[in-house]
C-alpha cells in the first residue's frame, strides 16, 4: 500500500469514482453542475498530493489551472447558461436509473480488469488508480449517451476530460505543459462554441430536447 | 444368504418392492380404500427403509452390480457410491413424509382411478432410484425415460381439464429434448470406444472441445429436466397442474435426479473440468435464480408461486455447482469441497421445506377448494396444523436462521467469500459481482415467502366459505409432521450433516471440507476455523427461546398479563372488511414496478366511465414468447416447405422410389 | 467459558438493554435542539416504556397466536444480537455463535416476524406496512452484507471479534473502500431504523408510514417490547457500525479494568453518532416511497463498488 501520499491519492481516486456514479444518477442540473465542481477539486487535491510528494512542480501549475478553470469558470459559465435557457430539470433519461448503474457497474468492472496489467508498466506512486480513472471516462461516456437533454450531455463531456487528466497524472505524472495547456484552450473554446450552440437549438426547436434532433426531415 | 447380501441388493429389494405396491394398487383398483390406507403407508414405511440402507452405505465403498434385465448382451450396471447414497438418502426422505401424506390425500379418483395412480406413483419412485443408482449410458436412460412417462401420467391425472392435457404435453415435449441432449452426451463421453458403461466413460481421457461439448450437452439435457433457464417453461405449468403430493415429489424429488445427473457427468465422467464452464453456469444459475424469485412475486396462484421458487432454488444449486467447478478447475481442492456440500445441503434442504409447503397448499386446496390466493386468507384460525408446519417450511425456504435453508445458504456465502484467492483476476473481480446478486435473490425469496404465507393463512378469510375449512387428516399430519422434523434437525444440526456429506466430495474431488480435523462439534459450524467464520444453530435457538421464556415470565412476574380481546384499531376506521387487505397482485406490486422489464404485462385499467369498473393485470413468461413460440414458428414453416413433398398422388411417390432406385444403381456402377 | 467471560456477557447485555432506550432519548433530545424546540427528558423512552407495560394489552378478535408470539421473538432477536456485536469487548463467549451473515440473517427473522404479525390482523394497514417493511428490506440486507463482505475481504473472516481485531490493530490507513463502505453503511441503517428519509417514526399519515403500519394493532407491553426492541436494533446497528469503521476502544480481553474503558469510549463515540443521525434527520426531508428502493439500490451498488475497490487497490 506504501506510505500516506498513495492513500491519499487513492482517497480522492475513490471520492472521484463516487462522483462519477452521483453524476449518472442525478435528475436535477443545477446539482450536477457542483458534483461537476466537486470533482474538479478532487482532481486539484490528488494532483496536489502528488505534487508534493514526488517534488514535481510544474503540477503545481496544472492543479492551479485545473482549479481556476474546472472549479471557478467552467461551473460559472454553465450557471449562467442554464440561467438563461431556463433548464432545472431533468426527469427523463433513455435508460431508467437503476439499469443504468448496473450498466455502470459493468463498466467499472471491465475497466479494472483492463488497467491491471497497463499498470504494472508505469512506476509512478499512484498506478493502481488508472483503472479507477478509466472507469470515469467510460461513466461519463455512458452519462453522455444516456441523458435526453442537451446541457447534461455537455457536462458529460466535461466529466470525461476531468477523467483523463487524472490518468495522465496517476500514469504518467502529468502531461508536458504545452498539451496541458492547449487541451484547457480546446476545452474552454469548446464550452463557448456548445454554449453558442445550444442557443441555436433552443431557437429552432423550443426546447432542449435532444430528442427533437432526431427528425431528420421537415415534416 | 443374507450374510452375502451387499447394501445395493438392498437398494434393489426395496426397489422392486414398490413396483410390487405398485402393482398391487392396480389389483386392487377397486378398492380405494385399501390403497390409500394400506398401500400408501407400506410405500411410506420402504422409503423410510431405504433412508436407513443409504445412510449406512454413504460412508463405505462402492459397490457394483450388474441386473440382467433389458436386452440379451445388454444388462444393467449398476453403482452405489457415496454419491448415489446420498441422492437415495434423498429419496427416501422426501417420499417418506409425501407418501404417508398421500395415504390421507387420495380420497375418490379425481380422473385417474387410485389405483392406477398408486402404479404409476411407485414406478414414478422406482425409475428415479434406479436413475440414481445406474452405471451404464443404456440403464440410465431406459430409467430415466421411465421416470420422465410415468410422471407424465401423474400431471395429467384430472386429464379431463384441457389446461392440464396441454401442460402435460408441454413437459413431455421438454423433457424429450433434454433426453436427446443427454444421449448426445452419452454419446460424446463414450469417445468412440462402443461400450457405454460409466466405468469405461471414467476412463476415457478427452479433448478440450469433446470434453467442453459434453459438459455443455449435459448442462442443456439436466437442465431441461431441473428447471434451469431458458427451459423452465414446463415447470410453472406442470406443478400446479399435478396432484399436490405429485408436485412435491416432482419439485422436491425429480428436480434433484437432473442435478445429480450434472455433479455425475461434470465430476465424476470428465473429472478435470475447465473454469469457464464455471462461469457458464454461475451466469446461467444467477438469471435462473433471479427470474425465478422476481416472478413468483408476482404470482396470483399458490401453487405457481412454489414452482417459481422451486426454479429460484435450482438457481441457486447451479450457482454453488459452478462456483465448485471454478474452484476445482483451478485447483483449489478444499474450496471446492466447499462449495460441493453447500450445493448438496441445499438440495437435501430444498427436498424437504418445498415438498413441506406443497403438501401444505395441498391440504388447503382440499379444504378449501380454492388455488388462486386471491380467495384465500385467515386459514390459520381453522387449519392450524397445516398453518404452523407451513410457516417451518416458510421460515427454511426465506432462510432464516436457525432453519436448514439459512445453514446451506450461509455456507455457500462463505465459498464466495473465498474468491480471492483465485489467480485469474477477471474471475477475481466478477465472482463477488454474484455473490451481491445471490444476496439479492434470498432477500426477495423471503418477501415471496412472505406473501405466500400471510396471504394465505394470516389476515381475514377473503371468501365466508372458508370458515368451514377442516383440518388435515391424521395421515395428512403425519406426513407433514415428518417432514417438519427433518427440516427443524437438519437446521439444528448442521455440522453432522455435513460431516455426512464429507465421503462425497472426497469421493468426487480427492478432498474433503474436514480434511482429518472436525468441521466443528454439534453445536458450531466452522467449516475452515473458528476465526474465519462459525454459526452456532443450537445455540442461536436456544438462546432466543430462554430469551422469549425469560421475558414471558419476567413481565408477568414484576407488571401483569392481562389481555382484551376488542375489534381491531385499524386507526380509528369504522368500517372494516376483507377486502381491504392487500390482495395478491398488491402484495407483489413494488417488485412488478421494479422489475417491470422483465414481465411481458397486459394491464386492463379502469376508466371513470365504467359502469362495472375492473382492474385486471397479466404477466406472461417473456421467454416462452421470445424463444418458444419463434422457434414453433420456424419449425412450422420448415414443415410447411417439407410437406411441398407430399402432393397425395401416386405417380409421385412412385416417381420417388424410381428415382433412388436409378440413383443407386449409378452410385454402384461408379 | 470462564466467569470473567460469563462476566463480561451479562455487562454487554445490561449495557445494552440500558444504554439502547437512552440512545434513542438522546437523538430525539438532539433532534428537538437542531429544530428549536424544547427537548424531552433524556429518560422519557424508559417512563414510556414502564407506562406501556403497565398498561392492559388489547387485542383484536380475530388475531391468532402467531400475532401474541411475535413481540417476544423479535425481542429475543434483537438482545440476542446485542449480545453478538461487539460493543465492549470482542471476546465474548457467545460472539462465535453467529458470525457477520447470521447477524444478517437475524434482522431478516425479526422482520419477517414483524411483517407476518401486521399482516395478521387483516387490515389495510398492516398488510401495507408489511409490503413496505418487505420491500425496504429487500434492498438493504444485500447492501448491509455487501458492506459486511468488504469489511470481511479486508480482515480474511466473517466473525465480527476478527474483524474488529484486526481493523483495530491496523496502524491508521484510510482505506478507500472503507469509506465507500461506509457510505452505504450509513444509507442502510436509516433505511433499517426507520429514519428520514426513509420513514419518519413520528408519523401518524398512512402515506408515509413503515414502522408505524407495523406495530399499529399492538398495545400495552406488546408495544413496549417491540419499542424496545427498535431502540436495540438503532443500539446494535451504532456498535456494529462502530466497530467495523471506528474500532478503537473496543477492549480485547475481558479484563475489569479493560471493560471498565471501554464503556465510557462506547458511550462518547455514541453520544456522537446520535448526534450525527438528529443532524441527517433534520437537514434531509422524508423521500417518497416510490424514491425508497432508488435510494437503497444506490446504496447496495456503493457496497459493490467498495468491494470492486477492494479487489483493485488492495485496499
């Protein structure tokens, strides 16, 4: 298990997982929007931890930009959006909840057995978390493909990368700065242009509903 | 001449005694009287005798014999080893209690004469004491066939009911294709050495892919006959349509000759087996186990909701059975010994709490005359007997503790817990995934448990006609009694059960659970060590009664004991009736909404415009619509295109015949 | 089975049948502080429960013995799992009796029990309170054993007094999957108590009522027992949780001066947990019916994870 920096590290890997889950199976959007924050802090917490033990500094770097953008701008933006577009619920999903996290279990279970042997490759102190970051990614993927409104689906999106930024930091200490900072730029474009986006489609169709996309002719 | 008799010659006396009984009854068909009050209770008395004979023989050696009966060239092999002791142990037990049950059940002849039926019910016994003790592929399906017709007849005795032709025809249907399955099995195991005889099977080594295909053959043919998904459709047809003493001895009796017949072929025909058909059937015992549990749920008939819970048990044996093969074909010897007594232990314990409660709704089905619980209710003020020996049932079929269902339940949760030591890490990783849903499937076994027995005897009677309902005969308790007490002493007792059981897994894996030490006196089970795990039955119920005892007199002595009996609370509401109690489909309506997936339902709602309003719900199996009724279409359009054969003129069939002849001729000349 | 054994048995069953009702006066004194009222006596449960047993037990006509039996034996479960937990030491002569799974399987007597006593009267309410009770524990026995199956991967048993050892004996270590554990420990207790936001045990509204449904049709000390027994089952359910998740304290032999620590340890660590369960029950509100087996599904499914976490971090 190894000294008090891996358990810390494997703390925030499980609260992380833990939000992931909380994610797939909350209805209203305002509450995903922090458990999307919380996560945000978790990741600044491990990659901290990991900065601190390992004397690695440019983390430090990463945590503040990971910080300022995932747990002060990011959840700001989406306030507002959904202030503006007028979304608080989201009663509906594709799946009911509990079929859903069995789905979700499945999921965990395979990335798991996926990452045992990836793991044993990297020598950084927080390996056995790979398989806990990979289990996130897929959750999001799963929170992204089964949610009938738009604005979940985007914070699905953004869960995803939160998920990858911690395999890169469990894995391989961190990216080099140049691709961290070009995937903050990519991720923080990204949310103007959906944002812009989703105003489109509320003008076109009169609601959020991705379901209305799905009418591919104009009848 | 006695002194040379072996313990099998036993086993065969007492076998063709019951075909004597049998044959009696047919003599005597004109005397019901004397076939219910003689015949059935002799049966009663050979059954108890071959508990004694299986009992002595399960810790000695195997011995063999060979019967002359069938075919010149072609005699019977027969075997009794600890195995088979413990499966006729089995037998004799269960039949033991349903005969005696029988003696007071059989009044008149609904249908079949009972002296036909007290043929057909001995050689129902017979062929599956015969299936248990065979050695050779011919005995075994000669008696299995046997079993699989003469049952067909018990289902189908008030064969006047068109419901009943047709389950009957549909468990005959089943239970041939299982047969095929099985021969093909045979077939594969023999490895092309034309000597059918298990000892030659034993010693034949086979490939991987042969080895796979007999496994999976026989996992298909068993299961066909045990109830195991997706072949299950018969049983929740076949058991209500039956007598009630046929359906326990077919649930709790004829599903354990197909499990016996998988712990022959997979461990002691193959021997080595592979870890993936582990997972075959770990996979194929949970979705049993589970659709098993969350229909009988919603079940509206007593009896269907029994043959749902028979299938959620078998579940849970096939579970143990593939935990065990995970563990042998990884080596781990002691743990599979684990998982293989659980596996039994729950067998025996299943034989004895399910034919317990079929005997049960049997009584009250006589009483009342009523089968859907919809009618029911309150019956414990007028049958009490029937009530409390129920509610023992109840208790070990929930699992609870201290009855028989809970000690085999938790033995299997320890084999579960054991999974870390597996090498394989995906195995690792999945196998606690099924131990979370066995949890699962107990937790609702005892919310159908529940149902079962408060809607039927606790409550108001739904029905005024009910508070003329009578007891069970002096027979009829006996039987239940009988089967009462096995229950309440194998729970009591489970340590000695299961250092009974030990000779078997080491006669079929090479180690057994006690491994030279004890698996712990008769008061704790601790099957590895005290530290790891125990369970002290004796003393859980000890210690509850003394506690119950000593607060009964401890508040009667320092306050007081006075009762008055007024008309019930019920918050102050004046008016109070029958029907205000949970029906049956109310009692299962949270599970249905759960699980609402699963069920194909037709809900007939109400609308405020009716002048009679009805709510009325029903749940069809999905898999007979899936898999049964697609694969009757196929095989009809397959004949269809087939019968383009038969055009009924002559010309054409001769043109047949000239055609193969030609056909020959020029095969021949090249 | 020497006399210090002997000894220390009878102290944890009076400690337990003193301390329980006390428990249950000090959550409901907490409860009334968070919400500003003025609290009850801290020993109302044991003027309520003398006032009850000095009262005449009615009984409707139609209830059977089964009906008369069921308080007694569910009180018989509930001190019989008092004795088993390790509350204050974890050598108990009778711990070997029933190890994690039969503690289970206890809780799983004593609700049947209780769910076939309401159904016996034949009224509306008891037949709903026993479909309710079944359905709430459908859910939570699994979660309750997945949370004991992690706690056992992790100390290599199932007998309670080694995992208590050798949880105890660890040097500090957060262990992930104990703290997912706990989480869904923490869900399946208010669903097993009978707390918001699962049931409310103040209710008198059928539409949000469990316990209440249950023990509707009893009176006098058939009330009294079955209050009782509640109040040990909150007790049992504290230690248990205590002793898988904050284990020091726990005394391991049976020495008078050991026990004699133990119990003011036992005594501040439940002082708090009380208080912890008045703050849920006053800052959460009570959860439809329809939302109960969501809320116990997510539990049993952080009990899984906490086992998959388990298998993968080897913590």
């Amino acid at each position: 298990m190894g000294g008090y920096g891996t358990q810390i590290v494997n703390l925030f890997a499980a609260t992380l997982l833990l939000i992931a889950f909380a994610m797939l199976a909350q209805r209203r959007i305002v509450a995903l929007i922090h458990l999307f924050a919380l996560q945000g802090l978790a990741l600044v917490g491990s990659t901290v931890t990991v900065a601190w033990v390992t004397g690695q500094h440019h983390l430090y770097y990463s945590a503040a930009i990971t910080f300022a953008l995932k747990v002060v701008i990011l959840p700001y933006i989406l306030h507002r959006l959904i202030r503006r577009l007028n979304v608080k619920w989201d009663i509906e999903t594709l799946l009911n909840i509990p079929t859903m996290m069995l789905v979700g279990i499945v999921l965990v279970v395979f990335a798991f057995n996926l990452a045992i042997p990836i793991s044993e490759f990297s020598t950084s102190m927080a390996r056995g978390t790979l398989g806990i970051a990979l289990a996130c990614v897929l959750l999001s993927f799963l929170m992204m493909i089964t949610r009938s409104k738009a604005v979940p689906q985007v914070i699905g999106f953004l869960a995803m990368e939160n998920g990858l930024f911690f395999a890169a930091t469990s894995a391989t200490y961190g990216m080099p700065m140049v691709v961290e900072l070009g995937i903050a730029l990519d991720v923080l474009v990204g949310m103007v242009i959906l944002g812009v986006f989703l105003f489109q489609i509320r003008e076109q169709f009169d609601s959020l509903d991705i379901r209305h996309l799905e009418s591919l002719r104009d009848d | 001449m006695i002194g040379s008799l072996l313990t099998i010659d036993a086993v065969l006396i007492v076998v063709a005694a019951w075909i004597v009984v049998g044959l009696a009854g047919i003599a005597a068909v004109r005397y019901p009287g004397f076939v219910a009050h003689g015949l059935f209770p002799l049966s009663a008395a050979l059954s108890a005798a071959l508990c004694g004979i299986a009992l002595a023989a399960l810790p000695g050696t195997p011995e063999t014999a060979i019967l002359a009966i069938g075919l010149p060239g072609l005699p019977f092999h027969l075997r009794l080893d600890a195995l088979s002791s413990f499966f006729l142990f089995l037998v004799g037990i269960a039949s033991a209690g349903i005969s005696i049950f029988s003696a007071g059940y059989f009044r008149r002849g609904e249908g079949t004469p009972a002296g036909v039926m007290c043929m057909q019910y001995h050689v129902f016994l017979a062929a599956m004491a015969m299936v248990i003790v065979s050695d050779d592929a011919y005995a075994f399906m000669v008696c299995w066939e046997s079993m699989a017709l003469s049952s067909y007849f018990l289902v189908t005795t008030n064969h006047r009911i068109p419901e009943i032709q047709r389950a009957g025809y549909l468990y005959l249907l089943i239970a041939h294709i299982g047969a095929i399955a099985i021969l093909l099995c045979f077939g594969v195991l023999q490895a092309n050495t034309g000597d059918y005889t298990f000892a030659n099977m034993r010693a034949q080594h086979l490939a991987p892919f042969w080895a796979s295909c007999a496994f999976l053959l026989a996992l298909f043919g068993f299961g066909a006959k045990a109830g195991v998904l997706p072949l299950h459709v018969w049983l929740p047809e076949a058991h209500p349509a039956a007598p009630s003493p046929v359906s326990a001895l077919m649930s709790g009796v004829m599903l354990k000759t197909a499990i016996y017949g998988m712990l022959r072929v997979t461990f002691d025909l193959v021997s080595t087996p592979i870890w993936w058909w582990g997972v075959v059937a770990l996979s194929l015992g949970l979705a049993t186990a589970f659709f098993g549990v969350v229909f009988a749920a919603a079940q509206v008939d007593m009896k269907r909701l029994l043959a749902y819970s028979s299938i959620e048990n078998i579940g849970l044996i096939v579970m143990a059975f593939g935990l065990a093969i995970v563990f042998r074909a990884y080596g781990m010897r002691s743990l599979a010994a684990l998982a293989m007594t659980a596996l039994l232990f729950h067998c025996i314990n299943h034989a004895l709490f399910k034919s317990l409660l079929f005997l049960g709704t049997g009584s009250v089905l006589h009483a009342t005359n009523e089968r859907s619980l919809g009618k029911l209710g309150g019956l414990m003020r007028f049958m009490p007997w029937v009530a409390w020996t129920a509610l023992a049932g109840v208790i070990a079929a929930a699992g609870l503790p201290p009855s028989n269902g809970f000690a085999s339940e938790w033995l299997l949760l320890q084999g579960f817990l054991f999974t870390g030591a597996l090498p394989n890490p995906y195995l690792k990783m999945l196998v606690p995934l099924f131990a979370g849903g066995l949890v699962l499937v107990a937790a609702l076994a005892a919310y159908v448990m529940v149902k079962f027995f408060g809607v039927i005897f606790l409550g108001r009677p739904r029905e005024e006609r009910l508070e003329q309902a009578q007891d069970a005969g002096r027979l009829e308790r006996l039987g239940l009694a009988w089967l009462t007490a096995g229950c309440i002493l194998l729970g009591l007792f489970p340590a000695a059960v299961i250092e009974a059981i030990d000779p078997i897994a080491f006669s079929l894996l090479g180690q057994g659970l006690a491994q030279g030490g004890r698996v712990g006196d008769w008061l704790m089970l601790a099957p590895v060590s005290a530290e790891r795990a125990s369970y002290s039955a004796p003393l859980v119920f000890a210690l509850i009664v003394a506690i119950v005892l000593t607060t009964f007199l401890a508040v009667r002595r320092f306050y007081h004991g006075r009762v008055r009996r007024a008309a019930a609370w019920d918050c102050g509401t004046p008016f109070q009736t029958a029907r205000m109690q949970d029906t049956a489909e109310g009692f299962g309506q949270p599970i249905r909404q759960i699980f609402e997936p699963f069920f194909r339902m037709r809900r007939e709602l109400p609308s405020p415009a009716d002048e009679r309003p009805r709510y009325r719900v029903t749940i069809e199996d999905p898999m007979w619509a899936a898999i049964f009724v697609r694969i009757a279409a196929i095989i009809e359009w397959i004949s269809g295109v087939v019968g383009t054969l038969q055009r009924g003129r002559i010309s054409i069939y001769l043109l047949y015949s000239f055609v193969t002849l030609v056909a020959l001729l020029l095969l021949t000349q090249a | 089975m020497n006399l210090e054994g002997i000894l220390a048995q009878a102290t944890a069953m009076v400690v337990a049948l003193v301390v329980a009702p006390l428990l249950t006066g000090w959550v409901n004194v907490c409860r009334a502080w968070l919400q500003g009222r003025s609290a009850p006596p801290l020993l109302q449960p044991f003027r309520a429960l003398h006032k009850l047993f000095w009262k005449e037990s009615v009984i409707a006509h139609g209830a059977t013995p089964l009906f008369r039996l069921a308080p007694y034996v569910i009180f018989g479960c509930m001190l019989l799992a008092s004795m088993i937990v390790p509350t204050l030491s974890t050598n108990l002569p009778l711990a070997p009796a029933a190890d994690a799974i039969a503690l289970v399987g206890l809780f799983a007597l004593a609700r049947v029990f209780i769910s076939l006593a309401a159904m016996d009267i034949g009224t509306a309410f008891g037949s709903m309170g026993a479909r309710r009770e079944m359905l709430v524990g459908f859910l939570a026995e699994p979660a309750f054993l997945m949370v004991l199956f992690t706690a056992s991967l992790l100390s290599d048993s199932t007998s309670l007094a080694t995992i208590v050892t050798t949880l105890g004996h660890r040097e500090f270590t957060i262990l992930p999957s104990l703290a997912l554990a706990g989480v869904a420990f923490v869900m399946v207790s208010l669903a097993e108590n009978a707390r918001v936001p699962v049931d409310n045990p103040a209710t008198h509204l059928e539409l949000t009522m469990i316990h209440e449904a249950l023990v509707l049709e009893y009176s006098g000390r058939h009330l009294a027992l079955l209050e009782w027994a509640a109040a040990l089952k909150l007790f049992v359910y504290s230690c248990a949780g205590l002793a898988l998740f904050f284990p020091w304290g726990v005394a391991q032999a049976n020495h008078r001066t050991a026990l004699a620590l133990a119990l003011p340890a036992l005594i501040a660590k439940l002082a708090i947990g009380g208080f912890l369960l008045a703050l849920i029950e006053t800052v959460m509100a009570k959860m439809r019916i329809f939302r109960v087996p969501e809320f116990l599904a997510t539990a049993f499914l952080l009990g899984v994870l906490a086992l998959l976490v388990h298998q993968l971090l080897g913590a």
